[in-house]
C-alpha cells in the first residue's frame, strides 16, 4: 500500500503539474487629457453628440458654431499680435487692409486642419473672381456674416482690451485626483485639464488710459472693486465666445461660470502667476445681431430673463421690432454692455466649479467603462435632447431621443 | 532639492522600482548619473527603457534642482509621448507627496507646491517643433501650419500625379517600378506613396538637390524630382508645411539662431528610440545638444538597433550603431554607454531563445552595436518557464482550425501538454484573464492577399467566430474593401449619381477606382432591397429614390447645396453598425474625413449643388467622385487606429509585428510561415532576400548624394538584417508563452519531381548564406 502510494507520488512528481495560470496584460498607463471647451462643455451639451463629434471626432455636416468658435478666438489672437507687433495702434480697423487679411490667414490655418468655412457664413476668396463660389456674386470679398462680427469685436474690444494684453494664448494645463476611482477599473488615478486664455495684468491695467472700456467696466464691478483694495498685483483671464450672452440661470450660463474658475484655478498652478480676481468673457455675437438673434432678446426681454434689460430708445426700438422688418439698430453702449460678463473668482465658487467638472469627468469615464465593457455605443452615452441643440445635430436621425421627435426630411 | 540617497529611497519604497545598484547596476547607473553626464542607453527588450527615461527625468528635478521648462524629452509616437508624460506627472506628483508629508522637508514645500510638471517639454519630434516653431516665432511671422499625412496624400495625388497626367507616364512609372523592385501593386496611390517617400527621403536624408540633378538622368527620375518639387512648392507658396519640412525649418531656425529663447534654457534632452533616427533628425537633436551642454546639460540617447524596424520610413539605424563616433566628431563628448540588458518581461526561455536569434546569424554581427551584451533574465521567479511551442499544419484551414482550438481552451479549460517529462497547461487567468492577453503577430495581417485568396487571419477569424471570439484587426481589410466602407460609399454614389451619369464621364478613372464602385454601388442596390430597418417613417429605398430624384420629402424644395457628410450620416440610420459599434464607426471617421478635409482643393466645398444650372450641378457631382471618392476607392486613406482605444477587451489582436513594437503580452503566436507553402521566388523578400526591396533602392539611390554616403552595407545584407529585426522584436513580444505557427513545408520541407526541397526563412532560424540553425525546428516543442 505505501509502495502503490510511493509510487503514485513518484509519478506526480514525475508529471509535475504547474497549476499557475497565464499573466494578465496590463494596461499602458495613460492619464486621459480633457479640454475645458472642447471636452467638458461639449459632454455637458450632450453626451452621444459629445461621443461622436469629439472623441469619434466625426465633423459636422454644418459646423457652424465650431468653425465660428474657431475663427473668432484666431481673429482675436491674430489681430492682438499684429496689434502689438506691427503697432497698428489706430483704430477703428480698415476691413479689407487690416482685417480681411487676418481672416484669411486664420481660415487658411482653418483649412489645413478640416475646418472649412460653412456657406453664406464667409468668402473664402482673396479678390475677384469669375466664379461667384458659394458668394452672391462674383465681386469678391464679401463681408458675409463672420466677418461683419470680426469686424464688430476688433474694432469695438481691440483698443480697450488689447493694450490691457500681458500674455496672449496661454497654455493651461494642470492634473486632478480622478473621481470615483476605483483600482482596476478605472483607466487611471489622475486626469488632466486643459484650457488657453489670455491674460491681463495688474501693472497693464494701472497704466491703461482712462476712458478704456473695459477698467470702467471693472470699476463698477463691486466685487472687483472689493479685491483690488487687498491686493498689489494680481491677473484677470480672458476668453471669447462666439455666440450670444446666455440668459442666467441656464445651464451655458453656469457651465460658462464653472470654466472661467476652472481657467483660474489652472492659471494658480502656474509658477509665474498671480492671483486672478476675476474672468472677462466676451460673447462676441452680441456686437451684431441678426434676425433670429433679435428675436431671441426680444423675447428675453419680454419674459425679463436677461440680466442686461435694454432701457431708452432701445427698449422702445426693440418692442416696437416687427421680425418682418429690417432689424432696429441697438445703441453701442448696450451691444458692449451686452457682449461683456465679467465673473469674479471666489474660493466657493471655484471648488464648486471644480467640483462640477470633476463630476463630468466621472461621468465621462464611467461611459467610456461601459463602452470597453461590451455595452455598445448607444447604451454607453446618453443623450440629452434639448431642442436648439438636437435641431442642429447631425446624429437626431439616429439618435434614440431627439427632443423635437424624427420628422425625417430630405435632404 | 533632495539627496540621490532619498530620492532612490522614495522611488523604491514607493514607487516599487528597484533602482538600488545592488538589484538592478545598469538601471542604477543610467538613474544616478549626474547631469552633464551625457549617455547612450542601448536598451534591451523589456528592460524598463521608459521607467529610466522619467526617473532620470525626475531626479534631475528632484536632485539636481533643473527646473522642469528646461528639459526635453521626444518619443517616437504620440502614444509614446503621453505614456511618457503620464508616467511622469504621476510619479513625479506621488513623490512630491511623499515630501509633502514629511516635516523634514518642510523648507522645501513652498519649491514642492510650485513645481509644474506640465512644463516639461514632451512630444514627438514633429509636435515639439511645431510647438517651439509657434512660440518662438519671429514678430509679425504666421505661425507653421502642418497639414496631416492624408492631407499630403491628397496634395501629392492632385499636384504631383493628376496634374500633368503623371499617373499614365510610362517613364514615371518604369522609374518607380525600378526602385520597387516591382510593378505589382503600382496603382495610383501607390505612386503618390512613392513620391512622398523620395521626398521624405531627400528632407530626411539631407540630400544635395543639385549633385542629385547632376547625377540622374532616368527621365522618369527627373519626372518625379518634378513632382516632388511642385507639390513643394505648393506647401511654400501656401505657407504649410508637411513633417518632414517642418522638420528641416526647425533645423534651420536652430542653426541660424533664431531660438535663442528656446535654447538658452534648454539643459536636459533625452530621444527615445534613436535607433529610428534619420540625419535631419540627428542634426536636429546634435544642435540642441549643443546648446544643453553649454548650459551645463546633457543629452541622452535611448534605443535598440536590434529593434529597428523603420527603414522604409526614412530611418537609417546606422546613426545609432555608430553614435559614440558620430556624436565624439561633432560634439568633442563622450557618452557613457550603458546597456540595459535585464530583461523583466519574458521567461528565461523566452529570453534564451531571442538571444539565440539574434546571434544565429554572423554576417548580422557587425551590424550591431559593438560589444553588445545578450539579454539577460530577470523577471521574478514566479512564473512557469514553457517551453517555446510550435503549431504546423499541412494546409492553412487545418492550421487555422487548430490554432482556433488552441486559443479556445487557454481561454477556457486550458491547454495541456507534455514536455521532457513535465506536465504543462496554459490557461488564461480565470479571473481577470481575457482575450486581450493573446496576439497573433505577421508581418501583414491582411485577411486577402492580392489575389483575393484568404490568409490566416482571416482564417483565423471565422473559426474563432464559432467558440464566440472576436478579434481585432484593424488592418485586416483595406478601408476601402470594408463592407461598412463599401456599403456606406455605395448608397452615397447611387444618391448622387445614379446610373453612373456623371462617373462616366470622368476621364481616365484609376481601374482600381472604377471596380471598386463597382462593387459598392451592387452592395447597395442588394442592400435597399431587403428593406432594412428602419421602415417608418422613412425606408431606405424611398430615400435614395428621393435623392436619385432629387424630390424632396418633408420640405417644399430640395435644398440647393447639401454637404455630402450631411448625406453620409442621414444613411448611417440605415447602417445600424456605423453607429453603435467602435470598429465600424472608425470607417465612418475615415469616410467623413476625407469628405472635410480634402476642401483645402475642392472648389464646391464637398457640397452637392442642385441649381438651374444642370452643368454646375454636375461639376459638384464629379468634384465630389474625384476627390473624395476615388482617394478613397484607390486605398489613399487609412483608418486612425487612435479612434479604437475604447474597443472591448475581449478581443484576441491580430497585428503587424510593427504594430506591436514596444507591446507586450502574455502569450504571443507569431506566424512564421502560413503562406510559405513553396519556394516562391515570389515570397523570397518576406523570408530570404535575394536584393535589397524598395527600402535599400531608395537608399541607395539618394544617399549617393547625402553626407551619409553609400551604405557600408550591401542591399542585400541590410534586407536580411531587417528581416532580423522584425522577428527578433515579434520573439521578444512574450511574457509567458511563444508560440510559432505556420505550415508543415516551413518545417519539414516539400517533395518535388526533382527531389526534397527546404524554404529557407530567416524566421525559422536561417543565416543569409544558407545555413539552418535549427533544422527542423527541432529546439522547439510541438504541438
């Protein structure tokens, strides 16, 4: 018996099973990089139109609020840095000597990465032609409708806000503790945020003339007015938005206000800093309103949603506004009223925000979990059907719920 | 900041890294070196190359006090470079916490709290230039616009090929013919690849324009100089650059001084995978040397010749075997050579058998770097030392069905098998285990060959489909061959151009194109036919008659212009696919890309017109076939791979063995053989070379004009050290398993009327002059 035992042993010992199993691969450790604009507000807006347009990076069919977006803020860049280096200090700006060049070089920059210019929006010609293009007529340039606002905020924000100017395009960068991390699950410990502002200095605003717009605009800003009593130097950031002021309380609003803190918060990290007591943001297209865009005041005002009412001669051109008549002309000082929020930077406020962006990006990686876990697309994002947002979504045809229903039409 | 000692005392203990001289010399002397110590770091496979990159980067910090703006670091791909600067900002933030957290420290916490990791400057070459190129630019000068391959693509395909008729010269095409080595295959694109590749090589390379002029007198060299020259000439006038100009503008910029701003706080440059380099390049990276030595810096050279793969990209892995020369003659310094030969990845078997293959041959010897060591393993000893496994079959669906099986059961009960008496049995991790920890690795994974007959991946493919497994295979298909490419690119050119009205009066249509809407268009007449969900409120066959039509629905007008994208995604609805799973929708990426971004020459704005103007109306039609869908129909675009990183992990990867460069996996099945069933001369420059192939040709023909010179080395010798390399990086790709497949005439050898015959492949261990060093494949085990 102990012999058959023995033997039995002698054969396992013979035949020795490795029971250990195969390693597991490990993951390339990668932190996920987010941008405030093109990442976080974009997610906010909708989720699935987030998944295909930015991180599918299918292009819109009719990409007009990115490729507006776009233009303005290089207009704006590109106008400071001739500004500043070809000392083009008088203003306002001829369109076709100063301006119409800087278009043209931002929609050749445009151009080369896919970004084309959607119809009837700019002339993409440098001088006449025979063919009219997508023009009105073949006497080439046209100041189309982009224009006629790169015109409208260069000439109105350039004199007051570029001699304010310390550092153009400055790059943000900073990393977070990833939320809801969870060890083996989620794709890394850290993420990171990114964001480009520009910023203006304590020492350029002290040295600003005294009928510059935007430091009478600071000075009746009572918060601003608390803080620059406590500090000596100190910073505020810029950004533009290529759209019309959102009416407070609404969600761009807010995300609009979570960003500027978030810009701040990103700019502390920074070695050369100083404290940034507040954010500019310039929504450019208050400068010119069209049609549609009147419409939407008009009924802003009426409801009293907006926290800049018009007064005078506007309130009563604005009401007495028919949509089937030429659009009134609204008084400058309301339009820059209007295109300029300023945001103070509080430490509630910015944890706040940071918190909230911190939330999206959970949000953002639990989806992304779901997808790498077998769950498809469609079951992974959720959309958020919002009206103005699905009407000009090139997905609502294949969306599961797009506000407003499918009425297919074609084209 | 802190002493060496702490630093290395966090790093272990922390980090888990065993950086102490005592456990690891080589790691521990490439860490520690101070910081003028410049090194040249020939890292083996395995060896913790990007581990030593960032904690040489974070003791510079840390230790030596340089502040992160002036260090640079390139990596050979994007990929790469956010690896690198993810390892760093999180070991670099974990260290500052564990500084943070001690009192000892605490006069250094203010510098701590400051340190912005984000100020490190990394990248490829390409992104680091064009970021300096940006910041540091002359007033009043635009920033450097770079167009993206498939841009260039485009370009060259317009400018260089269509323009001029090029594409029908039969001196063009006999001179490319003859630097290929071969006119199979030499379509359209392909001719635009070609010239891309002279150019690239002339930037990359360094060569002299007018010796080269002087020198070549093939009048379809000189057609193609041409063609290169106007398609430069465009980007110039255009004031874009492709990488490689961008390239040789940084070098330019540097040597004449005009980033002094840039330079004068550079100190720290390190370069991975110099083994890649070009001579532009080095110029590039000896003229930031030169300005970090001076400020009391550094550079640090890292890489491998054995695992260079990227000849046919320009590379010239000569620059790093003969580096401490190069760089003693040009920079009067001497680099401390170190060389990272442990191994942590793979089995002792694994590591014997890629030292073997390396060694096997004696005419790759002197193409090594000097005095190489072998590696050596040191992966812990916790792990099943297999034996390396062999799968042949005699025919291919007999391999592939049992290597199908094989894959099964390590994915579920295991698979087991004898060997000198041990018992063994692979088997996946029962827990966190998944398809994903096995690769098949070719040098093509193309699931066709040219003739349209299937290979093993394939194969391979449909016979895991019956246990339920998926691969992954991006490359399997060519874009244009995918059925979602095929079907989505049919149904636009049915809605467009129905009855081929406007196709047919395109001139001189490449026959590639033409066959391929050929086909698309047939797959979406059979497709509307089965009336494909969804029915309501609107079929597909109602919409494309709409759009055949031009008849609106839900609208009194039809629209006068309509974006062709706009087309694409309303027949994604049709497409359940393209939206909902992560492979498909990369096409449909591809597809619409190429719509956006080829507007930079398109004249409708990749619009279709519908005005009173009938001719106009089809100009936009034709606009939009030639330039969007005849690069697509002819294999000019590709998908972007980068689009694929949320795809499911259970998938078995199916890659090229350049793919899976500087990967690593638990289990590796390298086909060696599944298409050598004969000795093809065909087959010879995949496994036996007998001239050089189109990557020597093209070396040979320019660098006679470069101060590079001709190579040392013959055509012939540089293909077979190529083919060297490619297998020794697909050996070392292992952690746990190895196994090779392919077919039994690989193995044994084949009868013909005239007696027994071998296929001699450098894979299954030959010498280039006709030696097997493992007859049979008898050093391997069987299954």
């Amino acid at each position: 018996m102990a012999l058959a035992t023995f033997g039995k042993y002698k054969t396992y010992l013979k035949k020795k099973v490795y029971p250990m199993s195969l390693s597991v691969r490990s993951k390339p450790y990668i932190i996920p990089e987010y941008s405030l604009t093109g990442d976080l507000l974009s997610y906010l807006t909708c989720p699935l139109q987030y998944r295909y347009q930015n991180k599918a990076t299918l292009p819109p069919s009719m990409p007009v609020q990115l490729w507006f977006g776009n233009f303005i803020h290089g207009v704006m860049e590109e106008a400071y840095l001739r500004w500043d280096e070809h000392h083009w200090k008088d203003f306002p700006w001829d369109w076709e000597t100063h301006i119409r060049p800087v278009e043209l070089e931002i929609n050749k920059r445009m151009r080369s990465r896919g970004l084309n210019p959607p119809p009837n929006l700019f002339c993409t010609f440098e001088g006449e032609s025979d063919n009219p293009g997508l023009c009105p007529d073949h006497h080439h340039p046209h100041k189309l409708v982009a224009s006629i606002r790169a015109e409208k905020a260069i000439n109105t924000w350039g004199p007051h806000l570029f001699p304010l100017i310390d550092d153009a395009e400055v790059r943000l960068k900073g990393i977070r503790d990833m939320p809801r991390y969870q060890k083996d699950v989620s794709r890394s410990n850290y993420y990171g945020v990114t964001g480009i502002v520009d910023v203006l200095s304590s020492v350029q605003l002290e040295e600003a003339t005294p009928d510059n717009l935007i430091i009478k605009y600071l000075h009746r800003n009572p918060e601003f007015k608390k803080k620059i009593r406590k500090l000596d130097s100190y910073e505020i950031i810029v950004d533009y938005k290529g759209m019309n002021r959102p009416v407070p309380g609404s969600p761009s609003w807010l995300h609009h206000q979570w960003q500027v803190q978030t810009y701040a918060w990103l700019r502390s990290l920074q070695p050369d800093s100083k404290p940034v007591l507040v954010g500019i943001l310039f929504y450019i297209n208050e400068l010119h309103r069209f049609k549609k865009d009147l419409e939407e005041l008009k009924g802003e005002v009426i409801n009293h949603q907006t926290d800049i009412m018009p007064d005078g001669d506007d309130l009563e051109s604005l009401m007495n506004w028919k949509s089937r008549t030429s659009p009134p002309d609204l008084s400058q000082s309301y339009q820059n009223l209007r295109s300029i929020r300023i945001i103070p930077i509080e430490d509630d406020s910015l944890h706040e925000s940071l918190r909230a962006f911190d939330s999206v990006v959970g949000d953002i990686e639990e989806n992304i979990n779901c997808e790498v876990d077998g769950c498809g697309i469609q079951n992974s994002w959720n959309p958020q059907p919002e009206r103005r947002t699905c009407d000009a979504c090139d997905f609502r045809t294949f969306c599961s719920n797009p506000a407003g229903g499918t009425k297919p039409t074609v084209p | 900041m802190i002493l060496w000692e702490t630093y290395q005392d966090i790093v272990t203990k922390h980090l888990n890294r065993r950086i102490r001289a005592e456990d690891n010399p080589d790691q521990n002397q490439a860490i520690s070196a101070p910081l003028t110590q410049s090194q040249f770091l020939v890292a083996g496979p395995g060896s913790g190359k990007t581990t030593v990159m960032v904690l040489k980067i974070l003791k510079f910090i840390y230790v030596d006090d340089v502040h992160p703006s002036s260090i640079l670091a390139t990596t050979f791909t994007r990929k790469a470079a956010n690896e690198l600067r993810s390892r760093i900002l999180s070991w670099g933030d974990e260290i500052r916490q564990v500084l943070l957290d001690d009192p000892e420290f605490e006069d250094l916490h203010p510098d701590l709290r400051g340190l912005d990791f984000n100020q490190i400057i990394t990248g490829t070459l390409d992104s680091i230039s064009e970021d300096v190129l940006r910041t540091h630019r002359d007033p009043g000068a635009p920033p450097p616009v770079v167009i993206e391959e498939f841009v260039a693509s485009g370009l060259m395909l317009r400018i260089g090929l269509f323009d001029g008729d090029k594409h029908h010269n039969d001196d063009l095409r006999e001179y490319l013919k003859g630097l290929r080595g071969t006119i199979w295959g030499l379509n359209t694109p392909e001719m635009a690849r070609n010239l891309l590749e002279i150019k690239d090589r002339l930037y990359y390379d360094q060569v002299y324009w007018n010796q080269l002029l002087e020198n070549k007198d093939h009048p379809g060299f000189l057609l193609a100089l041409e063609s290169v020259a106007y398609y430069t000439q465009y980007l110039r006038d255009n004031l874009l650059y492709d990488f490689a100009s961008l390239e040789a503008e940084f070098l330019d910029q540097l040597i004449k001084g005009k980033l002094d701003k840039f330079t004068t706080t550079l100190k720290m440059v390190l370069v991975d995978e110099y083994q890649d380099t070009n001579l532009l390049q080095e110029r590039i990276y000896f003229q930031l040397a030169k300005h970090a030595l001076n400020n009391g810096g550094s550079l640090t050279v890292v890489g491998d010749d054995d695992q260079s793969l990227y000849r046919f990209r320009g590379a010239t892995v000569d620059l790093f075997t003969n580096y401490q020369t190069r760089i003693t003659e040009k920079l009067n310094i001497t680099p401390q050579l170190i060389y990272l030969k442990q191994n942590y990845r793979s089995t002792r078997t694994i590591v014997e058998i890629c030292n073997q293959f390396c060694q096997l041959d004696p005419r790759f010897q002197p193409a090594r770097v000097k005095g190489k060591p072998p590696i050596e393993a040191e992966r812990k000893k916790d792990y099943i030392n297999f034996p390396v496994l062999g799968l042949f079959r005699d025919d291919l669906p007999t391999l592939a069905r049992d290597l199908s099986e094989f894959i099964h059961k390590v994915l579920n009960q295991g698979y087991s098998f004898s060997h000198e008496g041990k018992k063994y049995t692979i088997r996946a991790d029962p827990q966190e285990g998944s398809p994903a920890d096995l690769s098949v690795l070719m040098s093509s994974p193309l699931e066709l060959s040219s003739s349209g007959k299937p290979r093993l991946p394939l194969l391979l493919r449909k016979n895991l489909q019956k246990y339920d497994l998926n691969v992954f295979n991006p490359r399997g298909s060519d874009l244009e061959r995918a059925w979602q490419t095929a079907l989505l690119c049919g149904l636009i050119m049915e809605c467009i151009d129905p009855q081929c009205q406007v196709q047919d009066t395109i001139e001189k249509l490449p026959s590639q194109a033409k066959h391929n809407f050929a086909v698309w268009r047939n797959k979406a007449r059979e497709y509307w036919e089965e009336d494909p969900e969804p029915v309501k409120p609107l079929s597909l066959k109602r919409f494309v008659d709409a759009w055949q039509t031009r008849t609106p629905i839900g609208r009194s007008k039809w629209k006068s212009n309509v974006p062709l994208i706009e087309l694409t995604y309303q027949l994604v609805t049709w497409i359940p696919h393209l939206k909902d799973d992560v492979e498909s929708l990369v096409y449909l990426e591809a597809v619409t890309r190429t719509m956006s971004q080829t507007g930079i020459f398109n004249n409708f704005g990749g619009e279709i017109l519908h005005y009173d103007d009938e001719e106009l109306n089809q100009a936009s039609v034709r606009e939009a076939i030639w330039n969007i869908l005849v690069p697509l129909a002819t294999g000019a675009i590709e998908v972007d791979e980068g689009l694929l990183e949320t795809l499911p992990d259970d998938r078995i990867n199916i890659m090229s063995i350049h793919q899976a460069k500087g990967l690593e996996f638990p289990l590796v099945i390298v086909d060696v053989g599944s298409d050598f069933s004969k000795n093809y001369p065909a087959q010879e420059f995949k496994r036996f070379p007998r001239e050089g192939g189109k990557p020597c040709n093209m070396e040979d023909e320019l660098r006679t004009c470069s101060p590079l010179e001709e190579p040392d080395r013959s055509p012939r010798d540089r293909a077979f050290d190529d083919l060297i390399r490619q297998y020794f990086v697909a050996f070392s790709r292992p952690q746990d398993v190895l196994l090779l497949v392919g077919l039994e005439s690989v193995k044994d050898g084949y009868h013909t009327k005239q007696g027994p015959r071998r296929i001699a492949n450098v894979a299954t261990g030959w010498s280039r002059d006709g030696k097997w060093h493992w007859p049979l494949l008898e050093n391997i085990k069987h299954i």
